[in-house]
C-alpha cells in the first residue's frame, strides 16, 4: 500500500515537473495572437495613462510645481517599455516575412508574455494622486539690462573674483552717473541664472535700489518682496528690520545694492553684518568713493567710462552706421563727436540718437562746435558730472525751438523719479503759457506731440505706467543745471520737490528771493512762512503738501509778478482774499483742496487764463460776477466739485439781488473760454447750460440728477468726460447724437460713466465712435449693454455691481437695420480690457461668440454664475484674474480650450477699486518717493488717464511704507 502510494507521488512529481512546462511552452504557441492583443491593449492604456500625467504635470509647471521623481522614474519606465514593445514587433514582422519557425512564434509569444506582465505592473502602478511638488523659491530674478553692456565684461569678471574671495564681504563699485554701474550690477546679477547655486554658494540673489529719495522703509519693502518674507502692514521699521534679520542671518546671500547716495546703515534696514565666509555678501553702487569708505568695502572697483573703440562702436550704433558711411567727411566729424562725449555711455546714447537724423556735415560741424564751445563749471560734490551736463546739453540745445526747450525744463519741476501723467503735464505747460492753442483739442494734440518729440530725444522716457513719463535722473539733473543759468549761483529755479521738507529756513527765504520758479511740490510742510520776498517769481507749485492747512495772507503779497499757482490736494480752507493782488497770475490750480468760499478777489485776476476747481467738495459759494471779471479765461474746470449754486434759475429782472454764480454767466466768458468742466444736478441746469451759444464743454458730472426718469441729451463736439452718478429715478439715457453722414461732426467723447443708477433699465449710446472708456456699475436693472456692440473703438469696458444682467450684449436686440443711420456693428474689436465684478446674475458675456481680437486683459471677479468663457479668437490676450475658485469651477467645450488660456490665468482675491478713491492724508512713511510716487491722486474711474493694465497686472502692490 506504501509503496504504491510513493509509486504514485513520484510519478504525479515527475509528470508535473515533465509536463507543465511543456503547457506553458504550449501556450506561447497556442496564445500567441490573445498574448499580443492584450499587450498591444495594455500598453494603449500606459500611453494614455502617460498622456494624463503629462498634461497634469504641464498644469503644475504652470504653478511653479515640478514633477514628483517616482512619477518621472514611472514614466522613464513607460517610455522604455514602449520602445521595447515597438522594437518586438519589428522583430516579429522581419522573422514572419523570412520563414516559418515553431521555435521563432515560441519566442515571440514567451518575449510578448514577459512584456505584457511589465506593463501589467506599470498600470497597477500608474494611478497617482499627486505628479507634481513645489519647486523651491528661485534664488535670483532676472533683470532687465536698460543699457548697452560694451566694455563691462572685463569688470564683471573682477567683481565675480572678488565675489569668490572670502576675505571679501562688501564690494563698492564707484563711478560717475551714466557710466554703467547700473548695468554691471545687473550683469553681475543675471550671471547667476547661468550658474548652479552650488558653485557659488548662495540661497538668495537680491537687487534693490537704494536711490537718493529712497527711505529705510521702502528699502524694506522692496527686499522683503524680492525674497519672499512677508512684512505685516503698518509694522515699525525696526520691527520690519528685526524679522528681515532674522530670516536672512540663516541664509547665504548676496545683496545688490544699486544707487546709494550716503552711508546706509544695514543693520537698520535689517541685513546682518557681511561676512565673507559664510557666504553673506554686499556688492554696492554709488556715484562716490566715499561712500565706498563709509561702508567699509573690502574692495573697490572704479568703472572708467568707455575705451574709444567700445565707445566709437556704441556711438555708431546710436547715431546709425548708414548716416556715418555715407560722407566721409560726416564719419571724421562723427568720430570727434564721439571723442567729446567723453567715453561715458549715457552721453554716448543720448548725442548718437540726436544726430540719428542729421544727414548733412554741416549740422555735424555745427554739433561738434556746440560741444567744444559749451562751459565747464565745477559743481559742489558732483566730481566731473559737470561734464556731463555739458556734453548731454547737446539734446537739449538741439531741441526745435524755445517753447519746447521750455517744456523740457518743466519736466524737471516734479521729484525725480515721479511718473509725471501725461494730461498733467500738458496742462502744466498750458497754465505756464508754452502752448499756443486755439481749441483745447489743439492744445492736447501739440502736448502729446511734444512729449513723444522729446521721448524720441531720449531726454523723457515712459514711467512707471503706460500715459506717464519720467525724467532720468541725470537728464533731471542737467535740466535743473540748465535752468539755473549753467551756475550754482544764479539759482533761477530752485526745485525741492519729494525731499521731505517738513518747514521752510530762513536760508531757504534768503535762496528763493532771486528764482523765477519753485517747485515745493510732494513735501510734509506744515507750515509756510508769511512772506518770502521773491519779485522775480513767476512759478510756484505747492501741490500734494498734505499737511499744509494755511496759506499766509501777507505771503501771497509777497509773490507779485508770480504767473502760475498749484495749491492741488493741500487741504487750506481758506483761499486769502490777498489773491486778488496777484494781478499777472495766468493758472490757478486749487484741485480738491478744502475751500469753502472762493475770494471775490479771484474777480481781480484779469490775465487769468486757467482756473482748475475741479474736485473741490467742500466748496460752498462763488460770488456772483466774479467769473464774468475774468474776460481772458480760456479753462475753467468745476468737474467733480459738489458746489451748487449756479442751481438755481436766474430771474433777469432781479439779478442784482443774487449774490452767487450761474450758469448764464458763463455766456460773458465763450469769447475766450475754449474748455469747461462742470457737474449739476438739475436738468434744467444742463439744458441751461446747452443753451449758451458757443459753450465748450469737455467735462460734464450729472450727479443725483433730478428732473425725470428718462433723459436724452445731444452732447457738444467738444465733449470729452461724462459722468452720471447717483440718479435714482434714471431710467432710460440716452445719447441722441446722429451724424448727417458717417463720421461727421461726431461727439469726441472718450471716457464715460454710469454709476449709482439703481433704477436704470436702459442705456442708448450710438454714434460715438470716439468712445474709449465705458464704466458701468451699480445699476440693478440694467439687464445688458447691447450698445457696446455699435462702439468700434472702445478699449476698456468696466461693468460692477449690476445684480440683474445676465448677459452682457444680446445680440440680436442690438440689430437694427431699420434705422437709417445705423452705424455696421464692430463687436469688441478694439476692445484691451474687460472688467467684471460682482456681476451675480451674469452667466455669459453674449448669446453669440464673438470674436475678440485686441482682447488684453480679462478681470472676472464675484460672477458666480459664469461658468463659462465663451470668447472667440483673443489673439493679442496677455492676463486673465480672478479668484481661483471661480477659475477652478470653469466649464470646458474641451480640455485644450483649458489648457489655451490656463497660462494666461493669474489667481487674485481683490478687484480693482472702480470707486474715486480719497486721498489719504495720514499715512506717514518714511520716504517720499515711497508716498508720492505710489500714492499720487487720481480723478475719477471715468477720467483714468493712466493705463489700467499696468497698475493692476504689471505692476507690484505697494503699500508706500
């Protein structure tokens, strides 16, 4: 019995060890074809498994997220198998096409079941909830090199030896303005984009500029951001410095310290002291080797200006190789031009691009006569800029005519760096009188062209925003040379502009006695003295003085001969009736100061040709007749003012019984007055105010209109602002304005606003081709704004606030080919920026999808019915905001629609204020840059010269601390 059963167990062993095999061998044969097909499966779902990972991971590098190293070894794995299958198969055909072989189909079948089992195994592994991690802060920015590079290379290299020296922690770079010391410290800091972190040893790169107006508090501010540490709102400067040392004392850093002026003190600003080995290190820039002293640098490096074959080369690419060539003559000449401009870059730049356009040798000559013959004065602390100014003066002696010189000089009047608005520019020039116009539209157009001429000239570049401009500060240091004669001593314009004055010395009284202009403008003085003694004065700009509550009576006759006066956003509440002795005053500027009763003095004014009320809330009266005095008053501007008493109706019978101004007065004025802005309350008033025979209305404000729930108005020509706010009763508005033909006589309105209209249900505004700027917000029954679609030039549409409108056009209610002078409908052609906020009831933009071909930037904010972004072509889309849940509830036609516009997505929690905003009068920060650079006032949402996409998705918050 116990032997059969071994018998048994031996045999059954050995058959199973005999014949399983050969059943597997078998199957390769037998299962080859199921064994293929199911590898071929396998592996389509590991591609399009690998295909869902891939497009994860290029979302999440669109986050600053890479990819999880087991991922990429998963994929690695993927992409080889793949590779190994494709290369199998191959294999297969070749052997199938030469012969018949049990021995190759076995083959085939075990190689086919080994791969199927790998892919197997990679599927079950494929399914990963996270593909991506955070990528670590990047430890340098890249910055923009602004000027040419030639000849740097030889310094960079010394810096980047220093930089690798442990017994080196602060390097100073010294050199004269213009040579280039800007553009090495940004060479030394993009080096480092190029370069492993390792090889140098550092966490963090940090360029910041420490500029002659710049305060410990910005300073603060700009390094915080650069490396990420977040600075509480209004903390202390020295808790600001404690938390910013604390972080970067465990860090190895280089700080890039570009346009110091005097000693800094780093432990206060909150950079631990430098130290060498341990990899925390200064490299600094400042016009002066003393300042290299102050701050202890180990080494030193001079920047020499250009050797002259980098400096004739820079020179010819300027002034153009083509004009050079062409006459022998011109390139001698040329090449002596380039001698005189020293070696120094910016000269270099700036006389090459002057000459671009003079063709014939004789202007050269003439060129190189204005260089060798210009003076040479020393100047206090400024070492051999002297030169400079001489040298650079040749753009400006090259300007056309005086009248553009003096607009030139003008731009020099605001603290440098401030990004000056082009329209406040302009109309600086017309109060001053350099601009001889006859329409205001005249004025504006030589005004633009002007700033272009001289942005062409390279003595105005753009600002921080896309209407402003700036003045380079070694441009505005020569303007102001310029403008003090070319010596210390004349003093004929005396700029103290953004220093942070708090009070004016007598030695100050002393110095002002013999300028004809003074730009106090963005300071914290508090107090003005009572006389100043300055009969030659004829320009003086008191503007944004926050702290300034009163104007000195006896001080305004002490100012006699003075031509222009900006008394803008300081908060006086009395103008002294000592005004009236201001007898040559051409421009008054009170822009929202805090007046109540303006002087019947004004009346005195007879040269009077500028007169700005605009925006003066708290302004009560305006004696009747004192407008009518002033026969030469080419501006006046009452726009945003909530003064009221040209109100009332005139009885003709009995006005000498009133004692306040009216609208009808304005009738003595048309002869002169070219430009008005104003804003009523009544209907009658406005249809009072149309009726005035050859009125030139530019500004208009309707605030809590009364008179009707439907208003139709026929704008002026001359129309540029509308402003409807706070009428409750509205509802219909409409403007009437139809051409006799196509483009003729057309309103040449540009910026339009409703606002506050809570019953307004309809707004009918064809016919404005000129129209750039439409902002609606708070209208609750306003359903759409089908009106858009007949405006061809519309550039920013801002809508807030309209509970009831579910879509923005309806396109077919807009059709009206009946209407025989209905304009062809342009869509959004030429529309940059769409703004949505708090749109509950919106759930697309239009019924039909339209095309948006100019389309910039897109802000969507509180539309929780939106679910889609139904747009058409956005060739020229740059930024889409909103908050991040909105974006993550999108829906999709498809995944690539998704994937099209999720690089353009920036998440955001906060809106733009569509509000006028008021000034903030107390925030104290340490630097006036910081404030006034930052914080300068603005009008209305409907008169927002400055460019919207610069401020809000270009441009850095900055909290002016």
């Amino acid at each position: 019995m116990a032997v059969a059963a071994l018998i048994d167990f031996v045999t059954t062993t050995l058959a199973s060890h005999l014949w399983n095999p050969v059943i597997t061998r078998m199957r390769y044969l037998l299962e080859k074809e199921e064994i293929n097909g199911k590898l071929d499966s396998t592996i389509k779902n590991l591609e399009a498994m690998k295909q869902e990972i891939q497009i994860r991971l290029m979302n999440s590098e669109r986050k600053q997220e890479t990819c999880n190293p087991e991922v990429a070894e998963w994929l690695e794995k993927v992409a080889a198998i793949e590779s190994e299958v494709v290369e199998m198969k191959h294999g297969q055909r070749k052997r199938r096409a030469q012969s018949f072989s049990y021995w190759s189909d076995y083959e085939t079948g075990m190689l086919a079941a080994k791969k199927l089992k790998e892919a197997e195994r990679l599927h079950e592994k494929g399914s990963f909830k996270q593909v991506s991690i955070d990528i670590p802060p990047c430890f340098v920015q890249e910055m923009p090199t602004v000027h040419p590079t030639q000849g740097t290379d030889c310094n960079l290299s010394r810096v980047l030896q220093y930089l690798k020296d442990d017994r080196v922690g602060i390097v100073g770079l010294w050199g004269m303005g213009g040579v280039g010391k800007t553009t090495l410290l940004r060479k030394i800091n993009n080096h480092f984009l190029d370069v492993i972190e390792e090889a140098y040893g550092y966490d963090l790169v940090i360029y910041a500029v420490a500029s002659k107006a710049c305060g410990i508090g910005q300073l603060q501010a700009d390094i915080s951001e650069k490396i990420g540490l977040f600075q509480k709102p209004g903390s202390s400067i020295e808790t600001r410095a404690s938390i910013m040392l604390s972080f970067l004392r465990r860090k190895k850093f280089l700080l890039l310290l570009d346009d110091l002026w005097n000693y800094l003190d780093l432990a206060e600003v909150g950079i631990p002291y430098h130290n060498g080995p341990n990899k925390q290190k200064i490299v600094l820039a400042t016009r002066y080797e003393s300042v290299c002293g102050h701050m202890e640098a180990h080494s030193v490096v001079f920047l020499e200006c250009l050797d002259p074959e980098n400096a004739w080369n820079l020179f010819k690419e300027k002034a153009k190789e083509g004009i050079i060539n062409s006459d022998p003559r011109i390139e001698k000449l040329a090449y002596e031009v380039a001698e005189e401009c020293g070696g120094l870059p910016l000269a270099l730049v700036t006389v090459g691009r002057a000459m671009s356009t003079k063709k014939t040798c004789h202007e050269w000559a003439l060129a190189l006569s204005f260089l060798k013959k210009s003076r040479i004065h020393e100047i206090p602390n400024m070492g051999n800029v002297s030169n400079v100014y001489t040298r650079l003066k040749i753009s400006y002696d090259y300007l056309q005519d005086k009248q553009i010189k003096e607009c030139f000089l003008c731009c020099s009047l605001w603290p440098e760096d401030y990004s000056i608005r082009k329209f406040e520019l302009i109309e600086c020039w017309m109060g001053m009188g350099l601009i001889e116009y006859d329409t205001v539209e005249e004025a504006y157009n030589k005004g633009y062209s002007i700033i272009e001429y001289l942005k062409n000239a390279c003595l105005l570049e753009t600002g921080y925003l896309e209407d402003d401009v700036r003045v380079h500060d070694i441009i505005r240091d020569m303007s102001l040379w310029i403008s003090s004669d070319c010596t210390e001593g004349h003093m004929k314009c005396i700029v103290q502009a953004g220093v942070g004055l708090h009070d004016i010395s007598n030695r100050d009284i002393e110095t002002f006695r013999s300028a004809n202009k003074i730009s106090l403008m963005c300071n914290y003085i508090t107090q003005f003295p009572q006389a100043m003694n300055c009969p030659n004065l004829q320009y003086l700009s008191l503007q944004q003085n926050f702290w300034l509550k009163v104007i000195p009576p006896s001080f305004l006759k002490s100012i006699l001969s003075v031509m222009y006066l900006d008394f803008s956003w300081v908060p006086i509440k009395e103008l002294p009736s000592e005004i009236g002795t201001l007898v040559e005053l051409r421009c008054l500027k009170l822009t929202q100061t805090h007046i109540k009763l303006l002087p019947r003095a004004i009346g005195k004014l007879r040269k009077l040709r500028f007169l700005d009320l605009s925006y003066m809330d708290l302004l009560e009266k305006i004696p009747y007749g004192v407008l009518t005095n002033l026969t030469m008053l080419k501006v006046l501007n009452l726009y945003g003012s909530m003064y009221a008493g040209h109100e009332a109706d005139l009885d003709s019978e009995n006005h000498m019984d009133y004692d306040e101004f009216r609208i009808e007065e304005l009738s003595f004025l048309t002869r002169e007055l070219i430009s008005l802005g104003i804003t009523t309350k009544k209907v009658t008033t406005l249809q009072r105010l149309f009726d005035i025979p050859g009125i030139h209305l530019r500004y208009l404000g309707l605030y809590e209109l009364n008179g009707g729930r439907s208003l139709k108005i026929t704008l002026p020509e001359s129309i540029f602002v509308v402003n409807v706010m706070g009428c409750f009763d509205l509802k219909d508005f409409s403007i009437t304005n139809k051409p006799q033909c196509y483009g003729e006589r057309l309103p040449r309105l540009e910026f339009l606003t409703f606002w506050d209209l809570p019953g307004l249900e309809k707004i009918s505004v064809d016919h404005l081709q000129n129209l750039r700027v439409l902002t609606v917000g708070r209208a609750n029954h306003l359903v759409n704004l089908s009106c858009i679609l007949n405006l061809p030039y519309l550039e920013h549409l801002n809508v807030s606030c309209c509970d009831n409108m579910r879509q923005l056009v309806d396109i077919h209610s807009a059709i009206k080919p009946e209407v025989q002078y209905e304009i062809p409908m342009h869509g959004f052609r030429q529309l940059k920026i769409l703004q949505l906020n708090s749109l509950q009831s919106l759930e697309k933009i239009c019924n039909s999808k339209l095309d948006f071909p100019s389309l910039e930037y897109i802000d969507v904010f509180a539309c929780p019915k939106m679910k889609k972004l139904s747009f058409g072509k956005m060739a020229e889309l740059k930024r889409i905001r909103g908050e991040k849940t909105w974006w993550d509830n999108l829906e999709w036609d498809n995944e690539s629609s998704s994937l099209s516009l999720f690089p353009f997505f920036k998440a955001s929690e906060t809106c733009s204020a569509s509000l006028r905003p008021e000034l903030d009068t107390t925030v104290i920060c340490s630097s006036p840059k910081a404030f006034f650079t930052k914080r300068q006032p603005i009008l209305n949402s409907s008169v927002r010269f400055t460019s919207y996409p610069h401020a809000i998705f270009e441009t850095e918050e900055f909290d002016g601390r």
